[in-house]
C-alpha cells in the first residue's frame, strides 16, 4: 500500500519557472526523503527531512514538512530541463529496517 | 553513478521460468533493498537484508526468495513467473542505521513473455 501521495500527478512549466511537489501521508513517520527518477531509471536520493524538521534546503531545492497534516512539500527552485523526472517522497517505516514506502510520484516537465 | 551495481540491464524470458537478479550494494553499506516498480502497483518494497540476515519482508510474493551472501552482494530469486511479474527491479543499499538514504541501482528490466 502507499504511504505517501503526491499531488498533482504531472506538473508542466517553463524553464525558470518554480515547481512545487506536494506529498501526504498516513502514519507517523521518523524522516520523509525526496528522491527523482529520470525515466525508466534509477532512483536518486534529493534530500531527507526528518520529524523534528520543518524545513530544508539544498541548492535550488526546498522541502517543508507540516507533522500535524501529516504532508510535505517539495519546492524546486528556478527549473531547469534537466529537472524533468518523476519525484517520489518516501517514508521510513519499520523498527531498525528503514524499508522505503513510496508515493506514485509528480510527472514533472520542464518546456525550455 | 550510485555505487550500486546491478545485473542483468534487461532480461526477457517466458512464463514459468526462473531467473537471478545481482545486485552489489555500495563499498561499505551493510544493508541491501530489493523494490519492484510496476506501473499499476507503482514502487513496491519487497525485502531488505542486513549483513546477511533478512531484517524486513514487504510485499514479496512466495514464488520469489532472496539472499544476501557473505560479500555482501544480493540476489533476487524470481520462479514460476507470470506475465504480471514484468517490471523494473531495482536493488538500494544503505550504510545502516541512523543513515537511511538509500542509495539506488540502475535497476533490472523484467519481461516475461
């Protein structure tokens, strides 16, 4: 089953645009992790926000977490065409195993 | 490049077969994922291994094993497999806890005919 649901499911702008991801989730979690996928590749790791963290950066990359809505936010600065990829949040779940529950992941397109 | 290495790139075989997915995790990394990306079932967890010892099942079919040997590298066992078991398996590895980014490999393309 799914933890994490991202919303909207495909997301088309212009290049220098901003992007925003937006991901909820059902259960209590100890981190929320970001990770792309370009297609029918692996996936990359972007950045992990972690309960007690409310917000995040790293580079043109922004993540918020909101515990009380239980939902997460991914904010892609100033985009780029090499940013078009699938975004996926994921939880971490599971005493001492940390196995990944993935959403269905934002379709993001970047026109140049 | 993640690190992680998988073989084969692609596989395409019939149904009823058997085949072996490899993975090496990362020099370093203790713990080894297995996930199924499907695109109605979306990305699946299917079983982790810790320094040898199964640490986590998710959603693992019967008909699939899996096993972490000493080396630390990882298979994947797929038997008697169906025409729904085409997918995209991919292999993470992660150095253990408290670190939990996992670190993905360039996956292995099922197709079963």
């Amino acid at each position: 089953s799914q933890q994490g649901e991202e919303d909207p499911q495909a997301l088309s702008i212009q290049e220098g645009e901003n992007a925003t991801m937006n991901c909820s989730y059902k259960t209590s979690i100890n981190n929320l992790q970001w990770y792309r996928q370009n297609s029918g590749r692996g996936l990359v790791h972007l950045i992990l926000i972690r309960s007690n963290e409310r917000e995040k950066h790293s580079g043109r990359l922004r993540v918020t977490l909101d515990t009380s809505k239980k939902s997460s936010s991914l904010l892609i600065t100033a985009s780029r065409a090499a940013d078009t990829a699938s975004y996926f949040c994921a939880t971490g779940s599971g005493a001492g195993s940390y196995q990944l529950t993935f959403g269905k992941g934002t379709k993001l397109s970047v026109i140049p | 490049d993640s690190g992680v290495t998988q073989t084969p790139k692609h596989l395409i075989t019939a149904t009823g077969q058997r085949v072996t997915l490899r993975c090496s995790p990362r020099s370093g990394d203790l713990s080894v994922y297995w996930y199924q990306q499907s695109l109605d079932q979306g990305l699946q967890f299917l079983i982790q291994y810790y320094n040898g010892e199964e640490r986590a099942k998710g959603n693992i079919l019967e008909r699939f094993s899996a096993q972490q040997f000493p080396d630390l590298h990882s298979e994947l066992n797929l038997s008697s497999l169906e025409l729904g078991d085409s997918a995209l398996y991919f292999c993470a590895s992660s150095v253990g806890l408290p670190y939990v980014e996992q670190f993905f490999g360039p996956g292995t393309r099922l197709t079963v005919l």
